[in-house]
C-alpha cells in the first residue's frame, strides 16, 4: 500500500475542541525548530511562564505548560497532590468530574463523590455539606466547565469554601480558561489545569497548570514519591524555574511551545476581559439563533458556558447522520453528546479564534438546512 | 512587558535531539486542524499506525503514538507491564537505564539492576547470569541505543535470552529507530518506545510505541489497575483499534501526528535499509573527521550508534564556551555530556535528515575553527 502525506480539509470547528485554530499559531507551530536546552528557547519559555500566569491570573511561580494533553494536566495535578489514603471531595456533574475520581482512586486516595445532575452546575449547599462530614479532606476537586455538558460551576465560592477549611482545590479549567473569567490568585485556587485546544485556540498536545505556593508545598512535602516520573513536578521544576541552568528532564515538545506562546500573545493583546466580552456576544446571537431553530439547551441560562452549548436534539433525530450532513456538506464540525448525554444532545463550541460572527453564521445556517431535511 | 511572536533563528541540530526536521514534516504539522473524531483523522491514524508498523518491522496489532515524549513512552510501557512486587531486571549503562529503573520503583517492582560501564553495551553475559539468578524475573528492561553515551547494545541476543527464559522485554528504543536495525519482530522484543524527535526527523513530543501480543496478555490480565488513566493501554486501545467507531480517550496531539506520518512517509519512501546505509556512511565521514580533529570516541568501534557520537573534549577546555561559540557563530547544536560524562563528552548527533553530507561538512569545519582557538 502507498501512503501518501496526508492533506486535511479546511474544517470549521465547532465541536468541543480543537477549537478553530488562529492562522497565525498555525504559522508559529511551523517554525524552525531548535534545541530545547538552546539559550534562545529558554528565553521563550520564560516569556511563555509569564504569558500563562497573565492568562490564568495568577503570580504563582510555578505557572508551566504540561507537555501532553488536558487529561495529562489533571494527571500531573493529582500525583503530586493525592498520596495514598487521603480523603478527596470530588464534584461530579459530568464526565469530567468522574475523571477525576478515577484519578484520585489510582493514586490510592479515598473519593468522597459529590454528585449533581448533568447540565448543573456544582451546588455550592452540596459541598459546604460534605465538607462538615469530612473535615479531614485533604481536597476539593472540580470542574470548572464542564466540557460534557456545558455547565460553569462557581469556582471563587468553591475555593472560598476551601480556604474557610484549610482545604486546597484542585480545578479543571480545560474548557474555561480564556473563555469565562478565572482569576486563580482571587480566587484562592491551587491547582489548576487548562488545555491548549480549547479557548486559547493552539493545536491540542498541551496542559497549563499552575500551582500555588500552598500546593507546591504539599508536593514538597510528600511522604512517598510521585508514582509517576513523567508527571513528578518536583523534577519538571528544575527545567522551568525561573532563570539560569536548566537540568534536563524530558526533552520540550518545542514546536507546540511556539504554538501555545503565540496564543497567549494573541490573548495578551486582545486581552481578557474583552476576550471574555467577544465570547458572550457570540454565544448569545447563537443561542437566540438556536432557540429560533426550536432547540432547547442541557443548562440553565445562569450558569450556561458561552463557550460551549450543549442542546437536545429534536425528538427522532439520526444525530450521527446530521452531524455527517454537516461535516460533507458544510466541512462543520460540531460535537457529539457525551456520556448520559450521547445521542440525546450537540455540542456547539465557540471557542477562542472560532467564537466570531462568520461561524456563528455558518452554525446556524447550515443547521437550519439539514433540519429542514 | 511587550511580548511579540517568537521567531527561532535557523540552526543545524547535531545534537542528542531534537534533530534537524524535515521541512516536509514542518510543512505538515501546520496544515489545518481537523477534530480528531472526524472521519478523515481517524483515516489518518489507520495509515500512520501501518507506517509505524513497518518503521518497528512487526505486525503488531498494538502499534501507536503515545500523545506525550519518549520518557512518556518509557513510562506507559513500564505501569502497563509492572505491577506491585515484580521483579524486574534492569540494565543500566547510562541515564536511560537509570531511568527504566526509576519506573520501576514507581510502580512498586522490585528492580534488579544489571550495571555496566557508561560507554559499553549492555553484557549479554551479565544478562545471562541474572537471569539464572532470578529465574522468577518476569521483564528484561534495556536499552538498545544508549542516547547518553552513543552504545548500542544487542537487542537480538537480549531478546532471544528472554524468549528462553519465557520473560517479556521493554526495550527503549528511543535513538534506535530509524537509525540502526531494529526488527521487532524478528527479535521477539515485547514493548517497545521511541521518540518522534530523533532518527524519524519529526518535531518532538510523540512516542511511538508497540507492544507484543504477549505484552497485550499481560497487560489485559492485570490484577490491579494500571496506576496512570492517562497512559493506561488498556483504555487507548479503544480508540486506535483497527475499524469503527472510537472512543473518545482524550483529545489526540493532531497536528503533531500530521507531522509524524508525514516523516514517516519520508521514511517509507526511502527504505529502512537506505536510511540505515546513510546513517552508517555519514557516521564513517564523520569519524574520520573527529579522529583527524584528534578526537577520541567513548564507546568502541564496534558497539558505536553512528546517530550518535559521543568523543571526550580534548583536556583543558571549556565545554560551555565551545558549544556556545558554535551556536553563537555558526548557529550549530551539538549536545553536552550527561550524567557521567556531564563536562567531558560532547555528543554530536546525525540523526535522520540531519544524517547528510552538509551537516556532516558544517560540524567538522566549524569544530576545527572552534578548536583552533
């Protein structure tokens, strides 16, 4: 068999990520590549350490780039914070937040679930509840933004909870970060993990994480080592701390790190705030033109995420055979439903580059046709 | 502080790795993003795991790209195969095989250590006799292309004592592939990792790994879980399986497997014998050259990775203000000692499409100009 390189579509990315990626980061990615120990790449990095600590609002020092994906970031957040037999309060309103209690249970720790329904947000009454029972937890773990379902959950009233009980957080910002407000240092998060993919529209492979000086204690302080060697952040400190020397621990994926700075610039210049403002604007046209098409969303508009819109699918729907409509005839991607929302609900993404006015026209558009069949 | 884009300059890398990327690779990896769900993506996969197939030469079904570098690949290969109280012989004979051991310990195995010297391959003798020592043992770890020191080691013999002694191997194979020999199958070698960033000439942060049907055994008969979600192969199965549906695990480095089967393409293209034979010919210009620079190699004529030539610095000189002036002046790489040879080896890479007669010309010139004073 000849195999031949590989040439894509041009998509529009409308799914829960990739993101439509920005033309530019495309261009940085493709840039010579040169040595991960090179002076001029350690310069890179430094400026990138500062670009991610401006995205997740946060002085944390150890503010870096996980050199895999999202789920990687949750990983590393877990085994350098989670040791055998501690107790992890763990809120789960989705797929994400069962993630990470299988997290916490390979890492040995015990998992106090706190469940709310698909498409809530995480109710606050609930884990002020488990925290009575459980004053000795070590963690509260949740999700920001729930990638499966489209929910924000509160993460300052959650990390104030937290701090009221000497507990530190662990928060999945995978779909939040540069797409709703997250200011880490405020509000008083410890360890938080994001994606490359997502709002910061870079090609998926890579995880911010920053730790707080609380958190980075915890992991100073542990009793046993961190059962994995490529996730021990004990280690990765060496090859990201602040200047001089930097000791090899694994070599950087330096391609995507262009990437993933050149993102940030471009968040950094249109800056958050106004970032945060041009993802509610286009949520909003899309959903008014959503609910002009008859469909309904999973969330609650109080706590519904601009970034991602979850909505049922009308009743008899083929849900495989539109959203094939939609990619072969549109070249459109939109997401599937997830776990207890697969094939009962979309997921329409407006995130970081694709959260504009052509592609919420474009949705819109072309749904309109293939429902009408 | 302004941070604007980053623009590398244009360097040779005849370092340890990365090595110098094809420009078709570079060209590929920023083509447009597609979702790694969409049927063309999926498409692709099925294509880059046939070529990596053949870059390993086995017909294993289990063959990938571990979304994650090389110490990644290490890593999923030993949590996957290792379980609480193995015991597990490890060669050593450089950081790499420090590194296995490592893994080791953090999976709860017991690691039985089988050191030779930083320069020599692996002693098969050795093997042997710990084998007879520990008959219980139930993994050989080695390395066969040593990237600390420049040995390569007889994976053939290594993985033939095993078979004997009915034992699986996980061999790092991270500089090896694409390089020198390497036959899976005709080895009978179990798990095996690589890197994307060496001999394959692709941007770093992949890892190609494969795993025997024996190892796939091992690993579906497992009594405890495997300690990472995010490298548990049982759980990544799923979505690389040979047709259908898959299932979402996490979301796929996409562009930078674009850029990998791309440079595996250009492998294909080539032959494996022909990217063999040039890596010996530009190995035997480049020796020559050191030699008459006065220069001795560390490891012996005939254990020697022409991909990777580690000579010890003439005395008294200063290995930082080399390197730096021929990065500074002739925006050449080449790569410092490491652990044991930190400030007395430098390790000059050809590795890939850094293998020509151009890099090989540059290093020799630059070198003796450099070394002139």
């Amino acid at each position: 068999m000849t195999i031949n390189s590989f040439i894509p579509p041009q998509r529009t990315l409308m799914g829960p990520g990739p993101s439509d990626i920005y033309p530019q980061v495309l261009h940085a990615l493709s840039r010579q590549t040169i040595g991960h120990l090179d002076p001029l790449f350690i310069g890179m990095m430094d400026e990138l350490k500062s670009l991610l600590k401006y995205a997740f609002q946060t002085e944390n020092e150890f503010t870096v780039a996980i050199s895999a994906p999202g789920s990687a970031g949750m990983e590393a957040c877990f085994v350098n914070l989670v040791e055998p037999g501690d107790k992890i309060l763990v809120c789960r309103n989705g797929v994400f937040g069962e993630r990470m209690r299988e997290n916490v249970v390979r890492c040995g720790g015990q998992a106090i679930v706190i469940d709310d329904e698909w498409g809530s947000p995480v109710s606050i009454d609930k884990v002020e509840q488990a925290i009575h029972q459980h004053p000795d937890a070590k963690i509260i773990a949740f999700v920001h933004a729930e990638t499966s379902t489209g929910a924000l959950s509160d993460a300052q009233a959650i990390g104030a909870l937290a701090k009221q009980h000497n507990m530190l957080t662990i928060v999945d910002a995978v779909t939040s970060l540069g797409g709703v407000p997250l200011r880490v240092d405020e509000w008083q998060l410890d360890a938080v993990y994001s994606g490359s993919q997502k709002c910061l529209s870079c090609v998926p492979g890579l995880s911010p994480v920053t730790f707080s000086q609380a958190a980075v204690d915890v992991i100073q302080s542990r009793r046993a080592p961190v059962q994995s060697w490529f996730l021990d952040q004990s280690l990765v400190l060496g090859y990201w701390s602040g200047e001089g020397k930097r000791s090899y621990h694994h070599t950087a994926p330096v391609n995507s790190l262009y990437a993933l700075h050149e993102s940030l610039v471009m968040l950094k210049n249109e800056g958050l705030e106004n970032t945060w403002q041009r993802h509610r604007e286009m949520h909003n046209l899309l959903a008014e033109g959503l609910e002009d098409l008859g469909l309904t969303f999973v969330v609650d508009a109080d706590s519904r995420l601009p970034q991602l819109n979850a909505v049922f699918l009308p009743e008899d729907l083929d849900d495989g055979a539109i959203r094939n409509q939609l990619l072969t005839e549109y070249n459109l991607e939109i997401g599937s439903g997830l776990g207890a929302l697969a094939g009962k609900a979309w997921r329409i993404g407006l995130m970081g580059y694709g959260a504009r006015k052509e592609n919420v026209a474009l949705c819109l558009k072309a749904l309109e046709n293939v429902l009408k069949g």
